[in-house]
C-alpha cells in the first residue's frame, strides 16, 4: 500500500519556468526527506524537514513540511536544464524498534526544456 | 568519507538461480535498508538490518532474505529468481535509533536482469 501520493506524476517545462511538486499522505510521519534520482542511479538526498511548518531553501528549491507532517512540497524557481530527473518524497516512520522506516512516494519526473 | 557502497553494478542471471548483492553502509552508520525500484517507479522497501537482525520487512516474499555483519555491511539474497526481480536494488544506510528525525543515505544500486 502506497502512503505516499505525489503530484504531478510528470512535468514538462521550459526553462526559467516555476514549478510546484507536492506530496501528500493521511500519515504523520517524524521527517520527511526529498531525493533527485537520475536515470540507473541512487537517489540522492536534497534535503530533510522535520518541524511542521519548516521551510527549508537549497538555491532555486524551497521544501516546506505541513503543519501536520502530513504532507510537504518543492517549489522550483526558474528551472534549469540540470533540474531534470525524478523528484522522490520520502516519509520516515518510527518502528517498534526504535528504528525508522521510509515510505516512498510515486515519484515526480521533470523533464526542463531548454 | 565514503558513501554507501555496492556490488555488483550489474548482473545478468536466468530464471531460478540466486542472487547475492552486497553493500557496505556509509561510515558511521549503523542500518541498512534494502530496496527494489521497478522502473519508472518510486522505491519498494524490501526490509531493514539493525544490530544484525532484520527489523523491518515490507511486502516481499521469503525469497528475499539478508544478512547483516558485525561491521554493519548487509547482503540481500534472492532465491529462484523470476523475470519480475529485474529492477535496481538500492542499499540506504542511516543511523539506527535515539534521533529525533533521520537521514536516509543511498548508494548507486545494483541493476539486476533476469532473462
């Protein structure tokens, strides 16, 4: 069962463009992290949010977690060609064993058009 | 400061054999967790290693097993392979308990192939 919803599934924009990717769940998770996945590799961590509310920046992307942590977003400004890949939203979820779990979203593909 | 590490990059095998895929976490971490990402999908968690036990297991059958070392280096294992395993399998280490929040750390993944 997927508990992480995210939208759109697929962006085609031009370059210098705003985007907005969102990701939302009925889950409250501890933090909630955003990775950028290129094509056969791992994904790499952008960032991580763990107070509801928080906004975090990294450049052109700005993060912001629900006041619930229930959901979260990545607002890009002026995209750039380098921008492309798969935007992935991670939620962590504390264990029984005090471990984290994470639950991935469906993914978001950009594709930035130059 | 080393990353998450894994091996094989890639690896071809036929139907009904096993696989063995290796990682080696990110130094000072302690958790492994396992992935398979079909492709042009989000992650699937396969399951978890923390002190050398599996913590955590998503909805996988028991042809999926692991291992976990002393120096916190996990293996996956996949018995009688079908041609619906083809996926990359991630490795993501973390630090295992007493935070607040977490932090999640991939390696390059392993492409597996089976024809």
């Amino acid at each position: 069962t997927q508990l992480l919803e995210q939208s759109p599934q697929f962006l085609s924009i031009q370059e210098g463009e705003n985007l907005t990717v969102y990701c939302n769940s009925s889950s409250v998770f501890s933090s909630l992290q955003w990775y950028r996945q290129e094509p056969g590799e791992g994904p790499v961590l952008l960032v991580t949010v763990v107070t509801g509310g928080e906004v975090k920046k990294l450049k052109r992307l700005t993060f912001q977690f629900g006041d619930a942590r229930k959901d979260s977003s990545l607002h890009i400004t002026a995209a750039q060609t380098g921008d492309t890949g798969l935007y992935l939203c991670a939620g962590a979820l504390r264990t029984t064993s005090g471990t984290y779990k994470y639950i991935f979203g469906t993914g978001t593909r950009l594709k930035v058009l130059a | 400061d080393a990353g998450v590490t894994q091996s094989p990059t890639h690896l071809i095998k036929t139907r009904g054999q096993q696989v063995t895929l290796r990682c080696s976490p990110k130094s000072g971490h302690d958790t492994v967790s396992w992935y398979q990402q079909a492709l042009g999908q989000g992650p699937q968690f396969i399951f978890q290693y923390y002190e050398e036990e599996e913590r955590q297991r998503g909805n996988f059958p028991d042809r999926f097993s692991g291992h976990q070392f002393p120096n916190y280096s996990s293996e996956l294992n996949v018995n009688a392979l079908l041609l619906g395993d083809s996926a990359l399998y991630l490795c993501a280490s973390s630090l295992g308990t007493g935070f607040s929040y977490n932090e999640q750390f991939f390696g390059p993944g392993t492409r597996l192939t089976v024809l």
